[in-house]
C-alpha cells in the first residue's frame, strides 16, 4: 500500500501555463524515490505542491492515508533540504539543529539529547560548537540534513540538495544521503537533473517530461529498458531507429529487418541500442544488420568510439581499443535483438 500519493495533480502558474498536467505517483513507506528531468519539467514544482508551498488547481496529495492537499507547510511536520543550505550563520551547529526542536518547545534535556543523537548519525559530532563559515560545504550540507532530520518528520524533501558542492563531495554526500536515509528507514523524495546521482542513491525514479511522469521504475529497469523515446535519450541513448511492424519481424525505413526480444504489439516503434551493445556481423548474419562507412573515429581509452553513416542514418558504435577499423571503411553492425529496444515515439 502507498504511504504517500499524489493523484490527478494539476498546477498552473498565473492560470495560464500548465506545469502539473493530470500528475500521478505513489510512493511506499521508507522508499527514496527520485524526480529526474530537465529544467522545466515540473519536478520541483512537485516537490512544492508535496511541501505545501504550492496549492494544486486540482487532485489530491495524500500521506499515511491522510489528505493533505489543503494543510499549511507549518502543520505538515516535513523536513526540508534546499539547494543553498540555508543555515543560521551566527549559530553554532549544535543550535542550527536544535531550533526546530526549541520552536516545538521540547524540553532542554530532550533537545539536547535528539540533538547529540542526529549529530552522531550524520557524522557531526566533532563539529557541535563550529559556526557555518567555519565548516566545507560537505560538512554544511550535513547539518542541514542534520536539522531537517532531528524533528523526525514523516516525510524527507530534498531539493537539488548536492549542486553546489564539487564533484568529489557530490558522490561522498551521496553515499552518506543513502546511508542515514535506510538508517532512519525515513520514506524521501529527492529532486535532480542528474542522472548518475539519481541512480546511485534512489530505491524508484520517476522521469518526468512536460508536467507528467514518462517512466516510474526502479533505476536499472529505466537504464536497460527506457519506455519512451524521451526517456531513453535523456538517460542517454543515442542510437535511433524508426520501425514498423510486419508480422514477428520490424522493418527500418530502408527495409533491414530486424527481431527484437520481447517486442510489443505496436506497429510504429522506434529502436533504440546503446553505442557498446553494437557488435560488428559475422559473415552469415542477415538479421538486425545495417551496412555503413566509418566518419570520424575517437579514442576513448580502452574503447574507439566510430560514427558509423548507414541507409539508416548515423550510429555511434563503441568498440575495443584491440578491434581497431579504418575511417572510410565499410562496417556491417550487428543489433542484438537482446540489446535492441523498442520504445514508444
């Protein structure tokens, strides 16, 4: 059973742009679950109307199977990470953590006592009498979290919590979002732009596009088999084929006919291979073939990487640096049906 729902959420700015459009997602307890999109997409619009900062025109937001939809931010008992961190400069770590609990009017000793307790768990314990400007980045985002946690809210909300550290400290901070999070078995939503970040620490991921969620799945089922054409590019893919369907077969534009594992019943389809799943044909294979010449080939390291010019258009193919091709050559690429995926236009 869902812990926390959105149903039918629609959000418009100034009654004119739609930013929500019909909205759905479901989000069970103790999950961290993701809003991956691009700038624009409605994801941090999602996270407001779940904060209570934003009312939605219509649908329903739901937690514990309470509807919250129409409860002010002051009453929802979330805890919130922005993107700046938002730390009281003149206070010590210690106090930018307690002052939620002292708002809440808890007692000194049971202040003090959650306080030591959420600076143990996020590692900040050294750091209780330092002030904000006297701690890295990292360190400081661990305090926010610290502050957010230690009014032990229902639900965590972090929003693009990792952009302003360095890449270094993004995958660190990462790792202790992930660890303190299953610790406190706390159910999170957490909105980026950045996928490689949004896999490694994320139980579901919903790809949103244009108000809408595209694909809701767990991160490896989204890498390996993306829905739609817009969520494989954005997740990466860079190979695209349109298909149509004749009878178990599919037929490019050009008529190369290819097989695909698990193929659906839709007649119009595009195909889509990662640049490394391409194999180069053996003599014989007829099936899931496309003849081309080599343009420009990049070193990668261990691989080259050749854009290959087919009847079907260009393809990037990534081969063994050992497996060395010539620019200008002829390559027949081979398409495994199990590396091959169909998804919808």
């Amino acid at each position: 059973m869902a812990f926390m729902t959105l149903q039918d959420i629609d959000v418009r700015y100034d009654k004119k742009k739609q930013i929500l459009k019909g909205l759905n997602l479901e989000v069970k307890e103790g999950e961290l679950v993701s809003l991956l999109g691009p700038s624009g997409c409605g994801k941090t619009t999602t996270l407001r109307v779940v904060a209570g900062f934003i009312e939605p025109e219509n649908g329903v937001f739901a937690l514990d199977g309470e509807d919250l939809t129409k409860v002010p931010v002051h009453k929802r008992n979330f805890g919130i990470v922005f993107q700046s961190y938002a730390l009281f400069p003149h206070l010590s770590v210690y106090d930018n953590v307690a002052f939620g609990l002292k708002m809440r009017k808890l007692s000194k000793a049971e202040v003090d006592k959650k306080v030591k307790n959420i600076l143990e768990i996020c590692g900040l314990t050294e750091f209780s009498v330092r002030f904000p400007q006297q701690m890295s980045g990292g360190q400081r985002q661990r305090v926010a979290l610290a502050r957010a946690l230690v009014i032990e809210p229902k639900l965590l909300l972090l929003d693009e919590p990792l952009s302003n550290l360095d890449a270094k400290l993004r995958i660190n901070m990462r790792v202790e979002i992930k660890r303190i999070q299953k610790q406190l078995g706390i159910t999170t939503l957490f909105v980026t732009h950045d996928q490689e970040e949004c896999f490694s620490i994320s139980d579901k991921v919903a790809v949103m596009n244009q108000g809408v969620i595209e694909q809701f799945d767990t991160p490896e089922t989204i890498y390996h088999r993306p829905k739609t054409e817009f969520v494989a590019r954005f997740i990466g893919f860079e190979n695209f084929l349109p298909l149509n369907k004749h009878g178990d077969v599919y037929k490019s534009e050009a008529g190369a006919v290819f097989t695909v594992e698990g193929a659906s019943g839709e007649d119009s389809l595009m195909g889509t291979i990662r640049p490394e799943d391409i194999r180069v044909a053996e003599e014989g294979q007829t099936k899931n073939i496309l003849t081309g010449t080599i343009g420009v080939r990049t070193f990668l390291g261990k691989t080259y990487q050749y854009e290959v010019e087919t009847e079907a258009g260009k393809f990037l193919v990534n081969r063994p640096a050992d497996e060395s091709y010539e620019e200008g050559s002829t390559l027949r690429l081979y398409l495994p049906e199990t590396k091959l995926i169909l998804v919808k236009r």
